[in-house]
C-alpha cells in the first residue's frame, strides 16, 4: 500500500500547539509548504533553505516541545508519510521496525522527487564514463557501496579501480591512476563521514581529477571537496542507518553511466553475457 501524503493542515496542526517567534513562522510555513522535501531535510539544510540560522531550526523544535530536532524531523516524517500498517492500523501504532521501513520508503520518494531534474547526475556519468581509469573509493560506512559500484561498473567501463587497504594504500592507488590517465574519481561517504576520506577527495583534486561524491546530504561535510555531489537521504530510525535511497540512486547513477556511450556498453555486456555461458557462471 501506497503511502499518502499529508495535506497542509495536518502539518499546519503540528504548529499550532504554541506561539511562534516570527523567524520560527518563517520556517514552519516553509515545512507546510515544501511536505516531504522538508521532512527528509537535516536541520542544516532546513536552515539553507529559509535563509535562517541553524540554531533557529532547533529552538523551533524546542519550542513546540520537543528534545530536539530529530525528535521533530521523525513527527514529520511520519505525519507526511501517513504510513498505515496492511491492517489499516496508523503509524502511531506501527511497531518500530515499521516505522523505519516506513521512513525508508519517504526517503525513496523524496529521491524520485529530486529526480525530476538529471542535471547533476547527467554530469557525473560523463564525468565517469569518459575518464580513461575510473578510480572508486569509500571507507568506512561508504565501502559497501563503493565496492557495490565497482563491481557493476567494471561490467560497462573497461578499466574501473577501487581503492582499498589502508591511508596509504589508497593514497598510492590513487596516485598510479592519475598517472594511468584517470579525469575523475567515484567516491562514497555515508554517516558518519570519515576525516580520511577528504584527504583522498583533496589529493585528488590537487591531481586535477573531478571528484564525484554520492552521500547523504548536498550540506555532508565532504561535499565541500567534490566537484559534483549527488546526495540521497539516509533513514536513521534504528541503530545503524538504512542507506535504501542512496542504493537507489548508486543504480540509477550507474544506468546513466551505461548511457554516456552506449555502443561500448552494449559491447561489454554482450562479450561477458558470452564469457559468462561458455563457463556456466550462473544456475539455469
């Protein structure tokens, strides 16, 4: 079952509970207004887009009486979502597992929303596609989807790298694919951002590489060290975060990059479908 979205009463009633500075109005007619993009927004970004300070995100969240910002952010994702169990049962009485799933599939949205518009993901894959060497790197939390990327993007780009190992492994990988011919590097960064990933972004720059940057937020700490950032929200309801939108958008990254030259992809993938029969890589 579909999700609904909320109306803007039903946020304009979370409002309503106490009186509100003006700065705080400014931002609470911005969240009615804007719904799910508001919702899935961090307090920083909510900020960047009223024009107001980040503190003033939070003191609003205060004021109508809660711990914080999170503790507000997860009311509205809940009242946009209006997630209701296969029972009919609302989210209030949704188990905390649900709620997650369902806080996951907002941030699915609010990605097929960002989509309307494939500029930036446009730019990336040509960056990508074209670049001779195509180093891939992400640590810590990042390197799943780093090595997830790696994996399909060797299927369609002749020489993709991840970069693996320890600092100075990376570093020196890095290095030989610059010297390889590489013009751009794909890198991850999800929460928490790791300090020695931006020394990578930053060696590779000074190397003359674009730095293509998939993460969470346009506002993360590493973007200020990409030259394009796609961000996709991450749900962070249960212990560890569920990084189900920017997977989503690893895919579609990954298809626009089979795009950008078309006839060599087409090539690749017919000559491993061929290598993968004769050797019987995969069951009936």
């Amino acid at each position: 079952m579909q999700p609904a979205v909320a109306t803007p009463r039903q946020l304009a009633d979370l409002f309503d509970r106490a009186r509100l500075t003006p700065v705080q109005r400014r931002i609470a007619a911005h969240i009615i207004e804007r719904g799910p993009q508001a919702a899935f927004s961090s307090s920083v970004e909510l900020a960047e887009q009223v024009g107001v300070s980040q503190p003033s995100v939070t003191r609003m969240a205060t004021a109508l009486g809660y711990a914080g910002f999170t503790e507000l952010q997860r009311e509205l994702q809940s009242i946009v979502l209006e997630q209701r169990a296969p029972s009919g049962a609302p989210a209030a009485s949704q188990n905390k597992m649900q709620r997650a799933v369902g806080h996951a599939i907002g941030s699915l949205l609010e990605l097929q929303r960002q989509l309307a518009d494939l500029d930036a993901v446009r730019d990336a894959a040509g960056a990508l596609a074209r670049s001779p060497v195509m180093p891939v790197h992400g640590s810590r939390s990042g390197a799943a989807l780093a090595a997830e990327f790696a994996f399909f993007a060797a299927k369609i780009h002749p020489d993709v790298r991840l970069l693996t190992g320890s600092r100075t492994e990376v570093l020196d990988a890095l290095a030989r694919s610059a010297q390889a011919g590489a013009t751009a590097l794909f890198a991850v960064s999800m929460p928490r951002h790791p300090r020695e990933l931006i020394e990578v972004l930053d060696l590779t720059r000074e190397q003359g590489l674009e730095v293509v940057l998939l993460t969470d937020s346009p506002l993360s700490p590493p973007a200020a060290h990409a030259s394009i950032t796609l961000a996709a929200p991450v749900s962070s309801d249960l212990v560890f975060d569920a990084a189900t939108a920017p997977l989503a958008l690893l895919a579609v990254l990954l298809e626009a990059v089979a795009d950008v030259v078309p006839e060599r992809t087409r090539e690749r993938l017919e000559r491993f479908d061929a290598w993968a029969d004769e050797r019987e890589y995969f069951v009936d």
